[in-house]
C-alpha cells in the first residue's frame, strides 16, 4: 500500500502553532494500536490498517470484506471487532485471525449510519439503518454508498438469536446520534434540523426541545449526559436529563470525552484542537494555517484516557489533498503526524489493546 507515507511527514507550513509545553515527536512513548479504515490501491478496496504509534509502523488485517468508512465496536471479552461491510455486519476475531458474516444486508438499497452495543448485555447491536433512495458515488472507494434525506429507522439485534427489530422510524437520517445507556433514551438531530429522542423503554418517540435555535450536534457523555454543539463553532453545552444545562466551553465543536469523563477534546475553527480538563480550563493542544487545513471530525479516544486519534487534510504543493492523522500523547504532551498520501475516511476508527492484536497473519506494509 504505498499510499502510506512511513517516513516522518512533510507538515510544517501547514502547523502554525503548538500549545505551552506540547511538542511533535516522530514516535510516541508506549500505546495501544489504532485501527483505521484506508483505501488499498492495490485491491480497490476499503481495508481496516493497523497504526502502531510506537514504531510508526502499519499493517492490514487480513480481512476479505471491505468495511464502511464508520466507526466499528470491539468486544474485549470475546477480542472481536463488529463492523458493517459492503455485505452486512462482520465480526473479525484477533484469536483465529478469521472474519464472520453476522448479519446480510441488501447495501444497495439500505446502509448502516451508526451502531452501539448494550454495555451489560453485549450480544444486543443498536443501529440506525437508512434507505437509500438517490445513491451518491463515494469519493474514498469509487463505490456507490450513503445519499440525502432517506428514510431512516432506529433497529435492534440481538446476535445470534432471531431476526433485527425496529424500534422507531425517522422522515430523515441522522447527522448526529447516540445512546444514554442509564436513562435508555435515543437522541438524534436529523437532517431536516429536527432534534428528536426516543425512549427506548416506553417505545415512544418526541420532539427534543433545546435553548439553541441554530444547527445542533449531539452525543452522550460518560455520565450519561447530553451534550450538544452549534455548528457555526459557539458554545458547547451539557444538558441533564432534568432539564439543567451547563455551558462547558464559549466555542468549539465536535467535542469527545474520555472514558472516564474527566477529559473532553473538541476542535475550535475547523483547524484547532483543544483540550478541557477538571479545572474547566480549555487547553489548546495544536493549531493549523486556515487556508491550507481543515480537522474535519470527532476525536477518537483511547480507553486508557491517555490518547486520542483525529484526521487532518491539509494541502500540500500543487493544491493537492493530504489526509494526516494526528495522534496525540496527553501524559507526555506529545503529537505524532500520520501522514496519508491516500484517499481515507473521516470515521472508521478504534483503538485496540496492543495485547490483542498479533501480526502472524497480517500484511506488513
């Protein structure tokens, strides 16, 4: 795959400025290894490739299906990794090294936007299935996948055992969603620019009513709060189930907290990322040139609270594209840049324990 750049990136026009006391590094110290969605030239395909942070190493899983450019799950109690494909829903097991067909679906007519496993009872899959009724042609894969305003339904699985079941049906899909596991309530904020939350026990569906009058995006907290953002870069608020709200930050979007929920990253101006801990300071970590780069999705984070993963494009010589991944070392406040020289994906991306990712059958790049 030699769209992959091994060698430390060529970045510094594009980097203006790095917080007091961060620093890039070519490699960071001891981590776990990120799993990414890239494009395999040689293949055509989408393929799930292995970052190793440590070495600045990469190598593919040794997987035939071509998985979504979405984010997967991972069950550490079983070491798979559940992710949707251009066939259905797969498992990949790390132990045997094989990939399973969990679930078919029809990807020419529906796809699958986000999915969710219950945290006690891991064989229940919560995803939102939308319908396609005008398909797009995908930039990353030269694959036709994900349109405009489809119908969309709420759906849970329990794997193994019977047939999907909907919960609840949307006019639109989703941009935004997620789960508040404690109080079981789905919230969304759809296309159309309705917010909406579904009350996954009492089967009932209802509008959701918020103080923000523009654009909102929204996710659940580790404390099971939800927490929402205006598009146009303002404030970023925590909303209780009672009603309460909190204002965490005066700017900033896109935020993602911790496991632990005593970190939140999120990014200012589509070319800066922050950080805001427990004393509810917001930290710049990295800053880029406006004209030249764009931070264009959600920080992933590690379960160690100690990493977090997000992409980057940036333009190089002769205005063309790069897709950089910045991997960043909160402990030892350090920054590595990945960089791509590859059509990639803005999602599709899970940290993985380094113990249970062995290389004995995998494609060393």
């Amino acid at each position: 795959m030699s769209e992959v750049a091994l060698g430390p990136p060529t970045l510094n026009r594009s980097i203006r400025t790095v917080g007091p006391g961060w620093k890039i590094v070519e490699n960071l110290g001891d981590s776990e290894i990120l799993l990414v969605v890239n494009l395999d030239k040689t293949a055509h395909r989408l393929c799930w490739l292995c970052v190793d942070p440590r070495k600045r190493e990469y190598f593919k899983l040794a997987t035939q299906s071509s998985p979504y450019p979405q984010n997967p799950l991972f069950l550490p109690e079983s070491s798979k990794l559940i992710y949707f494909s251009t066939e259905g829903f797969y498992a990949y097991s790390f132990k045997s090294k094989q990939e399973q067909l969990l679930l078919p679906i029809d990807t020419e007519l529906h796809t699958v936007r986000s999915m969710w496993i219950h945290p006690t009872d891991r064989r229940s899959l919560f995803y939102i299935q939308s319908k396609l009724n005008s398909p797009l042609l995908h930039p990353d894969a030269n694959t036709t996948v994900l349109a405009g305003e489809e119908m969309s339904v709420l759906v849970n699985w329990v794997m193994g055992a019977g047939q999907p079941k909907i919960l609840a049906e949307f006019s639109c899909a989703p941009i935004f969603a997620d789960i508040d596991w404690e109080h079981q309530i789905f919230y969304a904020s759809l296309m159309n620019g309705k917010l909406i939350k579904y009350d996954i026990k009492a089967s009932k569906i209802s509008a959701l009513a918020l103080k923000t009058k523009e654009s909102v995006g929204l996710s659940v907290s580790p404390r099971n709060t939800l927490i929402s953002w205006g598009t146009a870069d303002s404030q970023i608020k925590e909303n209780a189930l009672g009603g309460n709200e909190v204002t965490l930050t005066q700017f900033g979007r896109f935020p993602a907290f911790s496991s632990n929920g005593s970190k939140m990253a999120f990014t200012r101006m589509s070319n800066e990322l922050w950080l805001l801990s427990k004393d509810n300071k917001p930290e710049m970590i990295i800053s880029f040139a406006k004209t030249k780069s764009y931070l264009y999705d959600i920080p992933t984070w590690c379960p160690c609270n100690h990493h977090l993963a997000i992409n980057l494009v940036t333009s190089g010589d002769a205005d063309s594209l790069k897709r950089v991944l910045l991997i960043v070392d909160l402990a030892r406040k350090e920054i590595a840049l990945h960089e791509s020289k590859g059509a990639s994906t803005s999602e599709g991306r899970i940290w993985i324990p380094r113990c249970i990712i062995g290389t004995g059958n995998e494609s060393s790049l």
